[in-house]
C-alpha cells in the first residue's frame, strides 16, 4: 500500500510560489510587506489577568466518540469561548475539539495540537490523519488535539450566503471586465456584513491563538506542543509572540512570512512562479525527443504562450470544458513547480487543442477535479470562503488598499512582470471593502523556539517566506529540502527531514544549526501524488481545496 503524505488541508492544488534566487527570472522584486502595527503579547488576552477566562478554562468537556464510524478513541466535544477576548462576559460560541489520547500515558509528554491548513480548514479530523502518519514514538508522547477554528466547520460557522460563482476569487485582469470585478468584490463584502457583520470582525488569527490557549488552560497544561501547516504555521507564529512562555515543542511546516499576511502572500504565488517556470522550460527542453516542447528554454516558452494565445481566440474543448488562455495562465503557475507533472500536462492540453486524444488523468492542472466538498448538514456551502476572507481581511486590513484603482494598476504592472498570474493576485478583492480590523497585525519578533520546515519548491508558501519567518523567531532553526517539492513536508518518507522533526518532537532539543536534506525521488514522488484530490483519513473535505494557505 502506498504510504499517504499528510499534506496541508487546503494546499492549493498546483499553486504558485518559490524563492527567486533558484533561477533567473523577470520576478525582481518580491511583493512589499505591509507594515503591520505591533501587537505585543501583553495584549494577549487582558481579561486572563482578571480571571474573568475563568468560566472558559475551567470547562469540563462531556467528550464522546466522533462518530458511530470513527474509531472509539477518537473522541470529540464542544466547548465555549468568547467571541469578544476585549468582553468576556458577552456573547459565546462553539470551538469544536477532538482527541485520541496517548496509548502508554507513561510515556505521555502532554499533548500536540495541529492545524491543517486555511484560513478555513477543519481540523477536528487531524488526530486521525497524524495517528496514522506520525512515528509511533511520537505518538507515545502525546495526546493528539485537534479543532475547528472559530467561524469554521463545526466551531460557530460563519456564512456569508454566497454563491459557487461569488466563491470564485482569483480572476485575471481585463479592461472590459474589471467594473464588473469591481462590483463582485463589493458584493461579497457587503454580503458578508449583512449575514455576519457581528461575528467576522472576531473571526481572526489572533483570537484563534486565544481559544488554543484556553483550551490549554482547560486541559490543564502548563504549555502546548504545536505541529501547524501552511496558514498553521502563521497561527503557531502567532500564538508564541502572544503567549511566548507557553509555547512547548512547536513545528512550522511551510511557512507564512507574518509581514506579508495577507495580500503580499497572496501576490507571492505570482512572484514565486516566475522562476519555476524558467526552471520547467529548462526541464522540457532537455528532453525534448520525449515531449516534442522545443529543444532550447525559449522555444518551451514560445510553445506554451502560443497555445495561451490559441486558447485565448478559440477555448480548448475538454469534454464540454472550455479552458481559455487565462485558464492556462492559471494551471500551470503551479503546475510547474513539478516539472514532470507540468511537462505531462501540457503535452497533453496540447494534443487536446490540436483535436488528438488526450489522457484526462494528466489535465487536472487546468481542470481541477470533480470531487466536491462534503460538509455536515449544518454547516453552511460557503463556510470555508466566508472563514477565508474573514481572517485575510480582518487579521491587517491596513495591507489592502482602499482604492479600486491601485488593485487595477497593480494588476497591469503585475502582469508584465509575473506573466503567468500576476494580474490574477494583484487585481481586486473583497478585502478593499472590508470594514477595518479591531487589532492592529500581530508583528511576530519573539524568542519561542520552534523548527520551521520547508520544500525549496513549494507551490504555495516560498522559501524566502519560510526564511522571513526564521528571522522573525530568534530562537527558532530551520531544515530546508533542497530540491523538494510540494507543500507540506512532515512526515515525507524522507529520513533526513522526518528524523529531525521526529526528534525534536520527542526530546524538545532543536538542531544545533539550520539543517539541508535533500528531496529522494520518493518523497517528490509523493508531492506529486498529493496533488490529487483525494481524502486525508477522518476528514470531511478534500485533502485540497482551491486556492488557500
């Protein structure tokens, strides 16, 4: 049997971003940091030092099984926490939690949270997915915890009654379509306000870091290990700069740079995906006997924007599909951190625009998949997007300009410099007509330790990202997989990068010096096979969702 990777939730499937000093490119400049005010952690949680948290951290949860499916030790319950950390005594919501307890509490170091992955990933099903992954001297150690993110799933879920289309948020740039994108990113502001306006400004990183404290506090731990993935990583982040003494053993698996949540991370994917396509016209062209793209670098490039262009006067038909040259912009951004899997499904979208048989398995870089999410019942459709934008809005709202004009200008000038998606991350988005945060960013400058994980080619955080966050914790070391691709590295199947996570899981005893693997055929083997949407064991969703952290 093939051993599944636990990959980040909502890694997007085939996205865009690296570390531009891995080749030469037209990306030359990385996107600006927004300057986020300082949030210090004496601004934690203010009512924790009156004591009014008290009816919060001294909860007794009434935990059962999960499900009637689920295994019996897999146990689930549902807590309350403020929505307002600022007034305690006000409205409460759900924070749905799980657990499997470890099996030899002799062995037991105390417990291991986890997030999968967002803004807006369920995470109740981690203990599963780690369970059947993690080393058993991992699991030893630890009670396993997971959650659902306030405003997420089974935790309070926000909606914001929008529609698949209205869902639908990363769009090109077109003069004749941008008032009507304008109007769109207006609509789902406005509409966000009118189902939830109450609750969204409270659904954000900082609260979140909150409830995993009183959930701490509630479990009756002194401190919290942590193993965060992708948006998780800026969530753990967050949590030690609030909570810094708190903070046990804590894994940040492909990073956020805090500096750029949220639009300079989004504009990463298209700064990111410059130098991976260099790197992929490269690849091709040196086996050009096997793919027929062109034998030099510059003729790939020719090969692929000549089919942007086709696509872009007659739509290429797949099965009742219509992919446009955007669509392929759109594909291949991420489609090319894997050089293979990009080669592959080219070649293929290829044969389908000159009318051959093409193999529907190798075009799911401009196709996506046709699995959909299965939610609960209650759970609101929208619920993942409403989470989304509620905490990419309202964790900074100073980095998203005001002005519909600079989203435009910025998508023209993005377009020339990042071709394949600049102008998809630069132009409009709901953010512009968010109200304003009721927290300034949280500015992450602490001394938590904690090991930060990262591919050299990950589609979604980059590298510089992952090394942005490095500096931001002093303490903090790093190991780096030279060659590695795709999002999500721990555990891998890699010894080198596995043995270092696994052993500062069991003995609390960072490197003593950064650490470089380097990728083995098996473990690109498996990001390649992760790109596939299939499901993470015990949870609801897909194992990817389109276009997250």
């Amino acid at each position: 049997m093939r051993r599944r990777r636990l990959a980040p939730l909502l890694a997007v499937t085939l996205t865009a971003t690296l570390a531009p000093a891995l080749g030469t490119s037209t990306a030359n400049a990385a996107p600006a940091a927004a300057t986020p005010s300082v949030a210090s952690s004496s601004a934690a949680a203010p009512a924790a030092r009156s004591g009014t948290l008290d009816p919060y951290t001294k909860q007794k949860p009434k935990w059962k099984r999960c499900d009637a499916d689920a295994p019996a030790d897999f146990q689930c319950a549902t807590i309350k926490v403020p929505l307002d950390y600022r007034a305690p005594g006000g409205k409460r919501i759900d924070l749905a939690i799980s657990r499997i307890r470890t099996a030899e509490p002799g062995k037991r170091h105390g417990v291991l949270l986890s997030n999968p992955g967002g803004p807006g990933g369920s995470g109740t099903y981690m203990p599963l997915a780690l369970r059947e992954e993690l080393p058993k001297s991992t699991l030893r150690k630890y009670d396993l915890i997971g959650l659902d993110p306030r405003g997420v799933g089974d935790s309070s879920p926000v909606t914001c009654g929008l529609t698949p289309d209205e869902e639908e948020w990363l769009r090109p740039y077109k003069k004749e379509t941008y008032a009507k994108n304008v109007a769109w990113a207006r609509k789902v502001a406005d509409k966000c306000r009118a189902k939830a306006g109450a609750t969204l400004p409270h659904i954000t990183t900082r609260n979140t870091a909150r409830d995993l404290d009183v959930l701490r506090a509630m479990l009756g731990e002194k401190k919290i290990s942590y193993l965060g993935y992708s948006y998780g990583t800026y969530l753990g982040a967050v949590y030690t700069q609030l909570f810094p003494g708190r903070a046990d053993r804590f894994v940040l698996d492909s990073a956020v740079d805090p500096a750029l949540a949220w639009r300079g991370m989004v504009q990463w994917w298209a700064w990111g995906a410059e130098p991976a396509f260099d790197r992929w016209t490269a690849w091709a062209a040196a086996r050009s006997q096997t793919y027929g793209l062109g034998n030099t670098p510059k003729k790939v490039d020719r090969t692929f924007w000549e089919l942007v262009a086709r696509a872009d006067e007659k739509p290429i038909d797949l099965d009742g599909l219509l992919v446009t040259g955007d669509d392929i912009r759109s594909g291949m951004r991420g489609a090319v951190f894997s050089p293979l899997t990009a080669t592959e499904a080219f070649v293929e979208l290829k044969k389908a625009a000159d009318g051959q048989p093409a193999a529907a398995g190798k075009l799911t870089a401009f196709t996506g998949n046709a699995a959909t999410a299965r939610t609960a019942a209650e759970v609101p459709a929208d619920n993942m997007t409403a989470s989304f934008w509620a905490v990419v809005c309202g964790d900074n709202s100073a980095a998203w300009p005001r002005n519909p004009e600079r989203y435009r200008q910025d998508a023209i000038t993005d377009k020339g410099r990042y071709p394949l998606f600049g102008d998809f991350a630069s132009s409009i988005k709901p953010c512009a007509f968010w109200n304003k945060s009721v927290e300034p960013a949280t500015k992450v400058n602490n001394k938590a330790g904690s090991l930060i994980v990262q591919n050299e080619w990950d589609s979604q955080t980059p590298l510089p990202s992952a090394q942005a966050l490095h500096k931001d914790l002093k303490r903090s070391k790093m190991v780096t997989v030279l060659g590695g691709e795709g999002h999500g590295v721990y555990p891998s199947g890699n010894a080198c990068t596995d043995g270092t996570v696994t052993r500062y899981l069991l003995t609390g005893k960072l490197p003593a010096k950064d650490v470089f693997c380097r990728a083995t055929a098996e473990s690109n083997a498996e990001a390649r096979q992760n790109q596939r949407r299939d499901e993470i064991p015990g949870s609801p969703l897909p194992e990817r969702a389109p276009d997250r952290f």
